[in-house]
C-alpha cells in the first residue's frame, strides 16, 4: 500500500508544479517500499538522493514561477523550501553516514507531513497570483535538471530527452522503479523493462534501444553475461552498468566486452545525468 496517495486534494491546475508533485509522491512512496529492509539500501539511499536532488529542483521552478507572476508572498516561501531542503538533506547525509540512524517511522511520518501539508497549505496559497499565467509557466519550464544545476540555461544542443528509448535490465523492482522516475522527470517517453538478462537478449533482438541500463548482478545470466551476448549478436545500443560491489578488475573485464559506463549504487539523477551526457556523446 502506497504510503502517499495521490489525489485531486493534492493538485494546484498548474501542470508543471502537478508534474513536479507526482514525482515526489512516485519517490516518496518507494522510500516507504524500501526503508526497513535490509536487503534493499541500495534501493533507499537512491531514492533519497533523487528525493533530495529533485526537491531542490522542483523548488527553484517553483520559486521562479511565483518570482515572474509577482507574487508577494515569495520570500517567506523561499524560507520554507530552505528549511525543509535542509531537513531532506540531513536525512541524506545521515542515512549516508550510517543507515542505522535512519529510522522508518520517523522518516515516512517528516515526509508525509511536509509534502501533503506543503502542498496542501503553503502551496495553495499563490495559485491567485500564478494560476493561468503563461509567461511564468514558460520562466519555470526553462529551469533545467543538470549536472550544473537547476538555472535558467540558453537552450543548447544535447541530448534531446523526449527522443531517447532506454530498456531497464534489472531483476530489483524496487530499482526498476527508482530509475523509471529519474527518466520519467527527464522528459524520457520510450522506457521498457524486464527482469532478467534472457528477457533483455529478447527484447533487444526485436527493437532497438538508444540505451542499455543494466544491473551487474542479477539471478540466472548476470550483467556481464547480458552484455556479452548482446555485443555478440551486434546488439550497438550505448550501455551503463548499475552496481554496488564493482572491482576494477570487474569493471576492466565489463569495459573490455563492450560495457559504456558505469554507476554506482546507490545511485544519484545528478550522476545518472553526468554519465548518460559522457555516452551518448
């Protein structure tokens, strides 16, 4: 059961900030699937670090919504997008430090509170000012998620999100969740998924993808496995391995049979970002 539920309570009409609110709900709730178990930290410290990376860039297209369409009330929202970024961030850094400081309740129950009541209160409060207004929409619409951060930057040539097809070959579903909502808040459209090394030999030898992101360690046929086969049957898609335990001899051996990239988990949007800029270069 979702710890966040998504309703109409919870939408404010304006669609970015609609858009921005449902990616949070989609990371919170996979904070709540994943914190307690053992088994899944990678999976959390993930989700906490696209939930702290996101949640700064949500605020400044927030903040240069209500900036544009002169709201008066922007200074004391700004203190409050401060004061709870520093709060995200501190459960980060604490998780990082020592994921046994973490604790669920206190966790869903700090998240819960500040997203619905955030929402619910704060957020409602400038709809009067910023509801309809279409340069504001357009001011905040340029602020970008990038390595170099979320500022207004001149439109240049890149990669074009909206136009890149990624499969997920990953056996976590907890993960495959994690990266689905990192892509998704890219602007990515064409994500395909499946749980295991054969389905993504099937797959592949049916359509053609831009990009590869696959675990190393997976049941049955493993990463390196995966990719060997693909390379061999003239599979050319660009591909980023996905571990937690990778050696140097491990990822010389990956490099030599036609991996792309690597990232570590838990991963970040930030270095996910980084990486796929490098490869898809």
């Amino acid at each position: 059961m979702p710890c966040i539920v998504w309703t109409k309570e919870l939408e404010t009409g304006i669609p970015l900030i609609d858009k921005d609110h449902k990616v949070l709900v989609s990371i919170l709730n996979q904070v709540y699937d994943a914190i307690g178990n053992f088994e899944e930290r990678a999976v959390l410290g993930s989700a906490l670090n696209s939930l702290l990376e996101y949640t700064r860039y949500h605020f400044a297209r927030e903040e240069r919504l209500q900036d544009v369409a002169g709201y008066p009330g922007l200074i004391a929202h700004q203190q409050r997008h401060h004061e709870l970024a520093k709060q995200v961030q501190d459960i980060c850094q604490r998780y990082e430090a020592d994921n046994s400081t973490v604790q669920g309740a206190e966790v869903l129950e700090f998240l819960r509170s500040w997203l619905v009541q955030h929402i619910q209160k704060h957020d409602m409060g400038y709809l009067a000012q910023c509801l309809g207004n279409e340069a504001a929409y357009q001011a905040a619409e340029q602020i970008l998620f990038s390595p170099q951060g979320t500022i207004p930057q001149p439109e240049k040539k890149g990669l074009v999100w909206s136009a890149l097809s990624v499969l997920i070959v990953e056996d976590n579903r907890n993960f495959q969740l994690i990266i689905q909502t990192i892509l998704k808040s890219l602007g990515v459209r064409t994500i395909s998924v499946v749980s295991s090394g054969a389905e993504g030999l099937e797959v592949l030898s049916t359509r053609s993808f831009d990009l590869v992101l696959c675990d190393w360690r997976m049941d049955g046929m493993d990463g390196l496995e995966f990719v060997e086969r693909a390379r061999g049957a003239g599979i050319a898609s660009k591909v980023i391995m996905m571990s937690g335990y990778s050696t140097d001899d491990v990822r010389q051996q990956a490099l030599q049979i036609g991996v792309d990239g690597f990232l570590e988990k838990p991963i970040t949007a930030r270095g996910f970002l980084e990486m796929a800029g490098r490869v898809m270069a």
